[in-house]
C-alpha cells in the first residue's frame, strides 16, 4: 500500500496538486492513501521550502511545482 | 544493466539536443518578431486605419499597438529565460548559502539570492521557518523576504520595455539597498521574540528527498510551463495598462501632472506609498500608466516608490506572514521598508 502526502497549508496549486493526485490513484484504480499535510512542522521534515510538495512513501518526490498527471503515475506505479 | 543505463544516458543526450534545436528555433523567431513590431504598427496605424502621423489618435493607436506585442514578447523571452536559469538555485541551495553568514554580508548575499530564487508569496512561511530553523539571523531571513517579491522578473521586464535598462538597473539597485538596509535594521533592533513561539519549536530533516538530476530538457520544460502561468496571469492587466497609458499620452497636456506629481510636490512620495500598499495584482498593468504619467511631469522616483510600495508591501502577503510573525514584528517590518521606499524617492527626486 502506498502512502502518498501532499504538504501544502491550503494554497490554491496545493488543493489542485491533491486534486490530481486523488485523480490519478482513482483513474489507475491504486491502492494508495492520500494525506494532506498542513503543518508546517511536519512539513520541515523534509525541510520543504516551497508548497506545495509531494512525498511518496516518505520521500519528497517534488516540491514547488505541480507535476502534471504522467510524472505524478510515474511515482506512484 | 549496464546496456540499459547507457541507452537512457544516450536517450537523455538526444532528448536535450532537441530541446536546445526548439530553443534556438523559438529564439530566432522571437527575434524576427521583435524586430517586426515597429514596421507593423505603423503600417496598421497610418496605412491600414489611415490615421494621420501626428495627430491625437493616430500617435495613441500606434502607441498602443507597438507597446503592447513589445511588452508581451519581452515578458514571454525574457521570463523564459529567466525561469531558465533559476532552475539552477532552488532555495534549499539557497539556505545552505546563508546558513553560514553574519550579519552585513548576510544580508548583501540574502538580498542578492532573494532576487535569484524563485519565490511565490504562498510559500513565505516555509521559506521563513526553514531559514531560521537553519539559524540564519532573523535580519538576514528578512532581506531575502524584502528583495524576492520588490525584485521580480515581471517587474524589472516591464521597467526594461518602457523606460529602457538605466532605470531598470536603477530600481534594481534601490530594490537591493532597501532589502538590505532594512534587514540590517530589523537585525539590529532584537525581535526575536515577536517571532511566533512554535516557529522557534521546529526540529527540521529526518525526511527522505528524492534526488533531482533534471535535464536540460526538463528545465526548459519547467520554464515554459512557468513563463505560460506568470504571462498568463498579467497579459490583461498589461494590455489594458497600455491602453490607459497610450490614452495618457494622447490627451493629457505636456506638463499636466508636474504640480501634483512633480518634484516639487514634497508629499506625493509618501501618498505615493501608502496608495502602493493595498494595490497588488496590477502591478505589471500600472507600469505603463506610470511611464505615461512620468511623460507628461510626475518624477521618477516618485513613480519608482509607488512600483516599489505595490510589490513590496502588498496586503495578501502581510496576511501570510502574520502565521509566523506577531503584530509588533509585521508593524516594524511594514514600517522600515515603507521608509526605506520613501527615501528612495525622495533621492531619486533630488540627484535625477
């Protein structure tokens, strides 16, 4: 099961980055878990400067951007 | 294996030669383009609509139609290539930069990279917390926040289009004086504790972060997405900047404005600034009402200082900053770079 965060404290391109995101694991049927992390505590694990960013499996995947839908699958299978 | 990792390697080369071969093909058609404006508008304006040179309309109408293709095209090049080359510092680069530095160089070198790192006032705060986590001294922290935003591409092309480079350097100095004058003098004044307290809580690292080894492919790639969502955003507010301001220098009489936004109008400055603060999304669109009003008597630095006081202090980022800033801290920080503006103005007034 994958564990997916979108960290992000609310801005517009974070809601649209977990919006692609929920797409993606829906449109490819995956068995993943989609969280929103909104602390910006939690966020400075991985001492993320710019929102929004995206860790799969706990690793931060990208940050400051939002990566469109083939890299987004590309982390995620 | 090994046939695998040569092939991407090879596949990587191939993918960034043809990103280079459209770079080039779009640079050279940029350039005929640019260079095709002037004749264009003119045929458009007295050739095609048959306006008289010289006349009212027909001097606004081609001020229009030449301003505004000029302005979209230096904007699109210009953006791209600076989105371009700030793939190359990301603020965590940045950050490990500053982490090391006092105050006074700090400040030089903050100011400096606030003008090279990409930023977005929506991620003020993590910028914020993971500088002084890092323990960069909170003045340091504060002359990258002043210069990043005052600094911006969008406004520096547009100062480039309609005033020519000297004043684009020139805003480009003030900017980097106030940013870091400011942030000498907030270091100075000890506000630590009007930091928010779970700011100073916060452990960062510990996280994975995948490593990135973008190509040149991927960097164009990204700078094209960025120049199409930051043109995208102001082209209407520079179009109709244009116009206000092509208008402008059709109908207002020479000298008009010179009573009120003159030199000799010692208070302009200020209102200049304060009318600044609550403006914020139109801030490419008022250059060229700007440019027309400098045409026809207000000052330069006058006009400067209110471009600075619209970027610089805008009311959606003070909102941002409160999460982590206590009100006595965001009223100083306010209040420095409002002076700061000022006194660019006022110099500006004095020595140009």
């Amino acid at each position: 099961m994958l564990n997916v965060k979108v960290l992000g404290s609310g801005c517009a391109n974070c809601k649209r980055l977990e919006e692609r995101v929920r797409k993606v694991v829906a449109d490819r049927g995956l068995e993943a878990e989609v969280e929103k992390i909104s602390d910006y505590g939690q966020m400075m694990r991985w001492n993320l400067m710019q929102t929004p960013g995206l860790v799969v499996n706990d690793v931060l995947v990208s940050a400051g951007r939002i990566p469109d839908e083939a890299e987004i699958v590309k982390w995620l299978t | 294996m090994e046939q695998t990792l040569q092939s991407s390697v090879a596949g990587r080369r191939r993918a960034d030669l043809r990103a280079w071969l459209v770079v080039a093909a779009a640079a050279a058609i940029w350039l005929i383009a640019y260079r095709g404006i002037m004749p264009l508008a003119d045929w458009l304006t007295f050739g095609l609509l048959g306006l008289a040179p010289g006349s009212r309309l027909g001097e606004s109408v081609a001020f229009f139609l030449y301003d505004v293709p000029k302005i979209l095209l230096l904007l699109s090049g210009m953006i791209f290539a600076i989105s371009t080359a700030r793939s190359f510092f990301g603020p965590e680069r940045t950050r490990a930069l500053l982490g090391g530095k006092r105050e006074g160089v700090g400040n030089v070198a903050a100011a400096g990279l606030g003008v090279l790192t990409p930023f977005c006032s929506c991620s003020a705060v993590p910028l914020f917390i993971g500088f002084v986590e890092a323990g960069i001294p909170l003045g340091v922290t504060f002359s990258f926040l002043i210069a990043a935003p005052m600094v911006n591409e969008v406004a520096l092309v547009m100062l480039f289009g309609m005033f020519g480079w000297r004043v684009a350097l020139l805003y480009l100095v003030a900017g980097l004086s106030v940013a870091i004058v400011a942030g000498i003098v907030i270091g100075r004044l000890k506000l630590e504790r009007y930091v928010e307290e779970f700011v100073w809580q916060i452990k960062g690292g510990g996280g994975a972060v995948a490593a990135a080894r973008p190509t040149w492919s991927d960097r164009f790639t990204l700078a094209w997405r960025a120049t199409r969502e930051i043109v995208g955003k102001v082209w209407l507010f520079v179009v109709i900047g244009i116009a206000v301001g092509a208008a402008i220098h059709g109908y207002v009489p020479e000298e008009a404005l010179a009573g009120i936004l003159g030199r000799g109008a010692w208070w302009s400055v200020p209102v200049a600034v304060a009318l600044g603060v609550p403006l914020y999304s139109g801030a490419a669109g008022m250059i060229p009402v700007v440019q027309a009003l400098i045409a026809k008597g207000a000052a330069l630095g006058t006009a400067l200082a209110f471009m600075m006081a619209v970027v610089a202090l805008s009311l959606p980022e003070l909102i941002i900053l409160r999460r982590v800033l206590k009100p006595r801290l965001l009223a100083v920080f306010v209040g420095v770079v409002a002076t700061g503006i000022i006194a660019i103005g006022y110099l500006f007034n004095l020595v140009l």
